[in-house]
C-alpha cells in the first residue's frame, strides 16, 4: 500500500512541528507500507484547504537518518498544496496522512480552520481516502518517550481504520490526547464535530492603529466545549480519550422547499 504523509506544521522542527520525525519513523517500522512525504517548508497552521493562487511553488528533497531511504519532499506551499502535487507527481497512493497536528483539531472553532484537516480535504477531491492525525496536550512540550508512545497509538488506530474502512466516510478527524498513561487501551471513540462559534483572534495592538496580533482566545472555545459539548469530539478528548470522528469532503447543504419571492 502507498501512503502520503504531510502535515501544516512543516518539517521536523523541535518548536513549530516536533511530532513528524518520530511519526514517519513509527510508521515505518510498524507497517511494510511505502511511504512518500511531502511537508510544508515551513508552519502553514490555520490555512485551512487554502491553495496560493499564483504562486510558483518551489520543493527541495531531503533525508533524515531515523527514515532511512525515506525522501521527503518540502515545497513552499500549503498542506493542501503539498497533497494536490503529490498525488500529481509522486505516485498513486492509496491513503493520505496529514499530521500529527502540534495540538488538537476538535469543534468547529478548530477544524474549519486546520491546515492538517484541510490537506485530507483535498485527498478526498482527489478521489484518496484521508486521516488528519492531531496530538492534543495540556503542556507544549513532551519527552521522546511520551511523543513515541502518541506515535506507537497512531500508526494502531491509523491500521485499524484503513482495514475497517465506513464507505460512508471519506477522511477521519483523529485526535490523540498526549498524557502520561496514553497506551493502545486508552478508550477510542467514534465522534461528532462539536458545533461552536468561531472567538476573538486578534487583539488590537494599540487603540489610534488599525493594528493587529494574533491572539486566539483559547479559554472561551475551552469554556464553550464544556458547558454545551458533553460527548463530542472536543469533551472526548479533553477527558483523555481518542476521538474518531467521520467526515464527508463536502459542506453540507440544507435543504429548504420554499420558493423566494423578492417582491
């Protein structure tokens, strides 16, 4: 089997994208699958399925010694990008990975904007089945130990899913709660996307200035998940457990049987 892996964190950085490395390295010595990556050259985070119109994109091979013969390709464009060339130019590939994300992909608030979602989004118009992987953690940093063992979960869960395939769904959302007693009993379950609202991103720099900085407000979509989210994808993983949630690469229409009349 042929796999793509990418990510919207960029390539092994111990800051921006310390997940990846190890990742790919899991995943080669747990499967006998053939393996291509193609990553962001840098963090593409909250781009969402957004392509760079106009943009010549530029890619440079490269190996790191845990891969092995593993060549990851690094192109200056989106994670959406990087799937859309390589299920292009490198191959047929049966199955798209994007991540694992540096943090958690649930709510509406999250995934609508993820760039590890986003990449799996464009897998599925590509006619490939995709899995978004997204670590979720309480403290940024972990051991290599602690990263090996979300790592060791993924490439289970990742199998388990393409053998027990749902035609229904065309990408899992799947995210990993990063805590020290992780391990392949911790509960997994299947999820909906937790439907909030999008908070405050920005903060005004300064009050005579149409000036900006990024500043998501964190605690309010935290708030939002325990007051209204028992049971979603977002409640599941905050209490330490793997969510699986189904998805269909398309926004879902309503259907209303009403004509419109404007006078």
């Amino acid at each position: 089997m042929r796999v793509l892996v990418t990510n919207d964190d960029g390539p092994p950085d111990e800051k921006y994208s310390p997940y990846i490395l190890n990742f790919v390295t899991h995943l080669k010595k747990l499967t006998d699958w053939d393996i291509s990556v193609a990553v962001p050259s840098q963090q593409r985070s909250w781009i969402g399925k957004a392509h760079i119109i106009g943009q010549e994109i530029e890619g440079r091979v490269t190996t790191y010694e845990e891969t092995g013969d593993i060549e990851w390709l690094l192109l200056t464009g989106t994670p959406a990008s990087c799937v859309s060339i390589g299920l292009c130019y490198l191959g047929k590939f049966d199955l798209v990975i994007s991540g694992p994300n540096f943090g958690r992909n649930t709510s509406a608030a999250y995934i609508m904007s993820s760039g590890t979602v986003g990449a799996t989004l464009e897998a599925s118009l590509g006619g490939v089945p995709g899995i978004a992987l997204s670590f979720s953690y309480t403290v940024p940093k972990h051991s290599e130990e602690d990263i090996s063992k979300g790592s060791e979960v993924a490439v289970a869960v990742v199998k388990y899913l393409r053998n027990h395939w749902n035609p229904a769904a065309q990408i899992y959302s799947v995210n990993i709660p990063l805590f020290p007693e992780l391990s392949l009993k911790t509960p997994i379950k299947y999820t909906e996307i937790f439907h909030n609202n999008f908070y405050k991103l920005f903060d005004k720099v300064n009050d005579d200035e149409h000036k900006y900085k990024w500043a998501p407000d964190y605690d309010a979509i935290d708030k939002s998940v325990l007051e209204n989210g028992e049971g979603s994808d977002a409640w599941v993983v905050m209490h330490n457990e793997i969510t699986v949630s189904p998805i269909r690469g398309i926004f879902q229409g309503v259907k209303i049987e009403e004509e419109i009349v404007l006078t």
